[in-house]
C-alpha cells in the first residue's frame, strides 16, 4: 500500500508504538499502513457514516489486519475514551470541524494530536491556542498542485502568533515546500481581499485584517 504525500506526512508524525485513534478515517489508510510497516500495533478508526467506516473494514480485511482495529461509529471522539489512546489524528476535514471535535473531549490536552485542516487554518489555531493546546511541529505536502498542512499539536501554552503565523503557522520555516506554500496562502488572502474591495457593503475590519495577513505573508516570503 502506498500512502499519497499528504497522508504520508502524518504517519512519519505518528509516535512510535503510539496506540491511535483515527476520526474520519474513511478507507482506513493511515491506521492500515502504520500497523503494516509496524510502526503502530494497534489503532481505533473512527467515522461519523456507515459508508465510510465500510469502506475503513474493507482495506483492513483487505490487507488482513482487521483483528488490529476497532471500528466505532460515532461523531468525533464519542465512542473513543482517554485510556484506550495515546494519539489522535484528524484529517481531511474542516478546521471548524476539528476544533469542535476537540472541544468535546478535552482530554486530548493530554495526547498527541496530528491534524490536517482543509480550511479555516487561522480559527484553528487560534482555537488551539486560546484553548491550552500548543501546534509543536508542521509539516507541508505536494500532491499535484495542492499543498497541504499537517500539524503535531500536544497541550500546553502556545507561544503568541501574529495574524499571518495565524493564516500560514510558524514551525515549518525550514521546511523545502515553505516559498511555495506562502505564495498559494498569499494568493488566497489576495483573493479575498480583491472580493472585500469590490464589494458594495464594505467590510472595513475585514479589509484591514485581510491587508495585515497579506503584509505579514509578503516579509515573510522576503525572510526566506
Ligand atoms: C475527506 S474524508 C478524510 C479521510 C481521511 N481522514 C483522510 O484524511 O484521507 C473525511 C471523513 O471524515 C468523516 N467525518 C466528517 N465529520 C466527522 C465527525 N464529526 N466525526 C467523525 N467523522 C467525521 C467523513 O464521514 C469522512 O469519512
């Protein structure tokens, strides 16, 4: 089984031997090749619909590991308990989404956490932050043209972010896809500001945040 970049990116930060939660695990991907290449032994796949948890039995049946996982159908963590776990991935979904998923179980303040926000990247980590989580670790992944985040998050006090670390986050400054990635968050950010412009109800908050996301983004494309 071969895992795309982005779903490769979040196992090389699952811990080793670390027993895993899965929410949204879908086809099952993630917990199926950490089991196959032993860097897990054991793992919980998660999922909110039948279809996707189907398909999550289906790849571990396929790939004879099914005696490894325990499928639990349920929203976010509702079925899955502090003891059982000492990791906790959540990917593919919206931040607003994972943020409410943490929110409902707030003892994962105690476990690793491995996130991958297809959206709303600056609420999230504004949530994590004003809620005693602290992002330790990120990492950026190519698939064609989408550039992805993946993040390693544990509890703690996260250091203050500016409003562009917000949008574009501050730990993967060494990493090789960072020039690419600020360009594609800038052109977003340039984007929404063009469309604020144009609008005839003018939103002068957003507009003035917008303009500061924007400058941040640029010095740090300068830095580089
Ligand atoms: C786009 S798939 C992502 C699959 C996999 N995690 C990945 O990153 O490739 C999103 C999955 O999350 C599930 N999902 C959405 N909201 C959820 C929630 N609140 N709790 C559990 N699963 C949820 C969906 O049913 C779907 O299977």
């Amino acid at each position: 089984m071969e895992l795309t970049a982005r779903l490769r990116a979040l196992a090389d930060l699952v811990p080793q031997g670390a027993r895993l939660a899965d929410v949204g695990t879908d086809h099952a991907y993630l917990p199926v090749w950490l089991i196959l290449h032993g860097k897990i032994q054991q793992a919980i796949a998660a999922d909110l619909r039948e279809g996707p948890l189907a398909r999550a039995r289906e790849t571990a049946r396929q790939y004879q590991v099914e005696e490894r996982i325990s499928f639990r159908l349920c929203d976010g963590l509702t079925a899955v308990y502090s003891h059982e776990v000492d990791a906790v991935a959540i990917a593919g979904m919206g931040g607003d989404t994972i943020a409410a998923i943490l929110d409902a179980a707030p003892w994962t303040k105690g476990k690793r956490l491995l996130l991958q926000p297809m959206t709303a990247w600056p609420s999230l980590r504004a949530w994590l932050q004003s809620n005693g989580y602290q992002i330790e670790a990120e990492r950026l992944a190519r698939e064609g043209s989408r550039l992805y985040s993946v993040w390693s998050v544990t509890g703690g006090a996260m250091a203050p972010l500016t409003l562009a670390e917000l949008w574009v986050g501050k730990q993967q400054k060494a990493d090789p896809l960072r020039g690419p990635y600020l360009e594609k968050m800038a052109g977003k950010v340039r984007r929404a500001l063009s469309g604020h412009l144009v609008s005839r109800q003018r939103d002068e908050g957003q507009i003035q945040m917008l303009t500061e996301v924007l400058q941040g983004i640029e010095e740090m494309q300068k830095e580089l």
